[in-house]
C-alpha cells in the first residue's frame, strides 16, 4: 500500500493483489473478534459462549453480527466507550465485499487509486478506492478496532464466577 502513497509503480500488477490479500485477512482476523464479542454477549456461560462463537455465528452475516454487535454495545452502555468499532467494521466489511467480488481495473498513479469493476446481475460496475482512504481503513483503523473487540470481550463478559463454570 504505501508504494501506492509514495509513487513506486515497479510492482503495479501485485498492488491490488497485496491490498487484496491485506484486506481480507484483516477481514478474518476482525470477523473472530466479533464473534467472540457476541458470544461475550449472548452467552450464558463461557462454555455456551463458546460453542455460539464456534457453531452459530459463522453462520450469519457479517452485516448482521455487526448489527447485534451495536445492540450489545448499546445493552452494556459501551457504545460511548467504542464509538469507532461499529462504523470501522462495517467500512471494511463493505471494502473486503467488493475486493472480494471484484477484479483490478487497474492502479491510476495521478489519482493514486485502484479501480474495481465487477459484475453483478448482468450489469457492470466499477469502483475506486483511493490511496490515502485504503491506508487509513487498513493500516491505520483496522488494528485499533482489533484492540478494541479484544478488550470488549472482558468488557461484555460477565466477570462472576458462574459465567465460567462449564
């Protein structure tokens, strides 16, 4: 990505694959931190939680998680506490759908922006995503965000001895 930022333009084929490649594994790493965020919030026990974090929630959207994710924010009063988590997962989740489900139309170095095009009921489409936003998203918000489900996870969990019974 930062060749894209710097105007390095030697690897110019590999830049959409890389952001891809980084995008989609933030993609993974952000989806397990949800889950486990979620099964923090809707499990009655840390063995229930755990198997709603393994069995149930890989089988709903994205989209959805997020949703329940903010009503569990919003139910322990810590939407204040993370305001960024909710729009920052749902901006990456939005750009890892359309790297996903798209093809590079190729890296334009004037306006520094890599152009998606993709297909979707017939109709052609393209998008771009410009340098400094991808930065931003990937490299600079997606780490916090990753701290902070981290946290949120001891945050929503009940901290009784119960809860941890199996």
């Amino acid at each position: 990505m930062s060749e894209m930022l710097w105007g390095s333009t030697t690897d110019k084929p590999r830049t959409f694959h890389r952001i891809r490649a980084e995008v989609l594994e933030h993609g993974v790493r952000l989806e397990l931190f949800v889950g486990g965020a979620l099964a923090a919030g809707y499990g009655q026990t840390s063995s229930l939680a755990q198997e709603l974090q393994h069995e149930l929630f890989h089988r709903i959207s994205i989209e959805q998680r997020i949703a329940m994710l903010k009503r569990v924010l919003d139910r322990k009063s810590l939407i204040d506490t993370y305001p960024f988590v909710i729009p920052i997962l749902t901006r990456l989740f939005e750009l890892r759908n359309d790297f996903a489900h798209s093809l590079s139309d190729g890296y334009d170095p004037e306006s520094r922006s890599i152009q998606l095009i993709s297909v979707r009921k017939g109709k052609e489409s393209k998008k771009s995503y410009g340098a400094l936003y991808l930065h931003w998203l990937v490299k600079e918000q997606c780490p916090v965000v990753e701290r902070e489900l981290a946290e949120l996870y001891f945050s929503i969990a009940p901290g009784d001895a119960e809860w941890h019974k199996n």
